[in-house]
C-alpha cells in the first residue's frame, strides 16, 4: 500500500483540486499516480497523457523553449532524486513555463517526499503562478 493509497480516493481527490495550484503526486520511481484539473489548466497536458508517466518527461515537456529538452529533463530528474539523498525531504525553486501567447511567465514550484510506515514513498509537487496564461507543452523528441 502506498503512503497516497492509505487515503480514500474521494479525500484525495477534494484535496488535490481544493487549493486552485497545480499539483501532481507521483510514486518513488518518478511515476504520475495523480494530475489535477489545475495542472492541466497550466501545463495543456490532459490527465491521461501525463498519469503513467515519468515526472521529468513531462516537466521537461513545459519547460521554455530556450532549454533543451534533454537539459530540462536531466534537471527535474536530478532534483527528484536529491530528495532522497539526504535528510531535507523538500526543495522549493523559482522556475519559467512557456504561455500560449509565447511569453515566459514566473512559476514558484515545490516538491517534496513523503514516506508511509512501510517505507514506501510518494512525491508531492505544486506549482502556483499570479499570472494567467496557458502553457504551451513541447514536443517530445
């Protein structure tokens, strides 16, 4: 059972959607196990398209289009892995996503990782942005 499946899925549910920021969880191989409406909203990514797949890809799918997707990917995936390296379990940095209108706007992104009593783990990311704007995802190469 993982440290997510512990909860009802309705609980779960209220709580990714209740605060409006994007919010994804994923499992400790990096795996989206949950999408919300708002990281859609955000990112253009739909919830099937990005539930099932590497964290890092799909970071790397939104990142700006001066960033190669391979940098971006490296980036994300190094971050994620750093949670688990030592003992501070969240990372919080200043990031750009790319709008539908071609401009860079400023996000604020948080990432940490939790731990349930059968030392399983689950990784919680959320994204918030005052500025709105839909974010074009990159092609995969």
């Amino acid at each position: 059972m993982s440290a997510i499946s512990a909860i009802s899925p309705q609980f779960t549910s209220a709580a990714l959607e209740a605060g409006g920021m994007a919010m994804l969880i994923a499992d400790r191989s990096g795996t989206i196990l949950e999408w919300n409406r708002a990281a859609v909203d955000l990112t253009g990514i739909a919830v099937d398209d990005a539930v099932g797949e590497l964290l890092w890809n799909v970071a790397a799918r939104v990142a700006p289009a001066q960033i190669p997707y391979e940098v971006a990917d490296g980036a994300v995936r190094e971050v994620f892995e750093a949670l688990f390296a030592g003992p501070c379990r969240q990372r919080r940095f200043e990031g750009e996503v790319l709008t539908s209108v071609g401009t860079l706007r400023p996000v604020e992104v948080n990432i940490f990782a939790m731990e349930s009593d059968q030392r399983e783990y689950a990784v919680c990311l959320t994204v918030s942005s005052d500025q709105p704007g839909t974010v074009i995802p990159q092609e995969l190469p």
